[in-house]
C-alpha cells in the first residue's frame, strides 16, 4: 500500500531497488528489513558475501597474524561495500575501527570504503551531534579513523568519541581532540573531524552504543 523504501535508497546496481514496493529484494525467506532500508538476515545480522579467494596476504604473507576472506556487504542503496572476514589468525585482525563503527565489529573495512558506507546508508553532515552518531576523521582528503559519539556535554560539544584501532583488542574512549593529536602525529598531517548523523538508524541507539563501548575481540581463534 506504500513504499518499503526511501527514493534515495534506489541504486542501479540492484535492480530490485528500483522497485519502491519490494520488500527485501524480493525475498523474505531469507532476508528482514524493519526499518525498511538495510538489509540483515533473519537474525538480524549483516549479510556478508564472500568474493575471491582467501587472501594469506592481507598481513604481510603470514597467516598467523591474519587470514581474510574478501566479499562485500551492502549499504543501505544497495552499493557493495568491500569487506574482509577473517577466517583464521589473530582475534586481532577480526575487525577495524570502520568494522565496528559501521558493521557490528564483524568485518575489516578499508579506509577507502569510508565514503562509500556514508553515502550509501544515507549519513548527514552534522554540526550538532548526538551520541550514537559517528566521527570520521579525515587527513588529505581521505577517511583514516572513524568511531562512534559516545558523549556531548550541554553545549553541545563532543566531549567523548568510543571505538578501536585496527588491530586493538578492546574499544577505548578518548576526547575528539586527543584522536586528531594522535594521528596527526602518527602521519606527520593535521587530521580533521566531520560528524554524520544516520537518519534512519536499523538499530536503537543504546544498543549500539553498548555494542561499542563493551566491545572485546575474542581471545582465541
């Protein structure tokens, strides 16, 4: 009786998307979409596709430190985000700060992803953030960290950011201006933050804020 999905999520490369009044692509014995935009499995999971074969590489050609099956998830328009899942190695090497601020800390997702994951799920600058919204910082033009607003005091400024660098064990909270010092110094740059809020969240805010602040990787794999 009305569109499942928001004009702007239309995208060519998915033809189903096209189609305002399709629901999950045209099949619900697979899929669930309950906030009628990204599309999850049944348990409300992020879909992952494998593509290629498993890439021994990704750390230097040593398989204990990393071993990463290439594929990709989907944002929001239906665009295929590249994404690795690791299928053997470290725990370290589970996800990235971009794997837990936009994919549940499940996957490893490049910097060069970063835009893509923004465009496609429909993220909005903002100059007002909110906890739960997310803090990209930028060096050169490109994404080189991201991670989740996790405090705002009642100016409205940021005063707590919470997520992981790549291959850390547990999320850690710092202040925006200590991120920027830290790898303004590691890339001998000035690093930058922009704020993006997601209008149409597929989960509540507290329970990704949660997700964030507690999350580990595992210790054995």
């Amino acid at each position: 009786m009305s569109p499942d999905r928001p004009f702007a999520d239309q995208h060519a490369a998915n033809p189903q998307s096209l189609n305002l009044y399709s629901y999950v692509t045209s099949n619900p014995l697979h899929y669930v979409d309950p906030t009628g935009t990204v599309k999850r499995d049944a348990n409300g999971q992020i879909i992952f596709v494998p593509q290629g074969r498993v890439d021994k590489n990704f750390t230097n050609g040593d398989p204990r430190k990393g071993t990463m099956q290439p594929g990709y998830i989907q944002a929001d328009n239906g665009a295929k985000v590249q994404a690795f899942q690791q299928v053997g190695g470290s725990p370290a090497y589970k996800c990235d700060c971009h794997g837990l601020t936009f994919a549940d800390g499940k996957y490893w997702v490049n910097n060069d992803q970063v835009g893509k994951l923004l465009k496609g799920d429909g993220y909005e600058k903002t100059k007002t953030p909110q906890p739960g919204d997310v803090a990209i910082f930028s060096a050169n033009g490109e994404a080189v960290h991201s991670l989740t607003v996790t405090g705002v005091n009642d100016k409205g400024q940021v005063t707590e950011v919470t997520g992981l660098g790549g291959t850390e064990e547990a999320s850690h909270s710092n202040t925006p201006e200590q991120i920027e010092q830290q790898f303004g110094k590691m890339l001998d740059t000035s690093v930058t933050v922009q704020y993006y809020h997601d209008p149409q969240p597929d989960r509540p805010t507290q329970e990704k804020l949660d997700q964030v602040k507690n999350y580990e990787k595992p210790k054995d794999q």
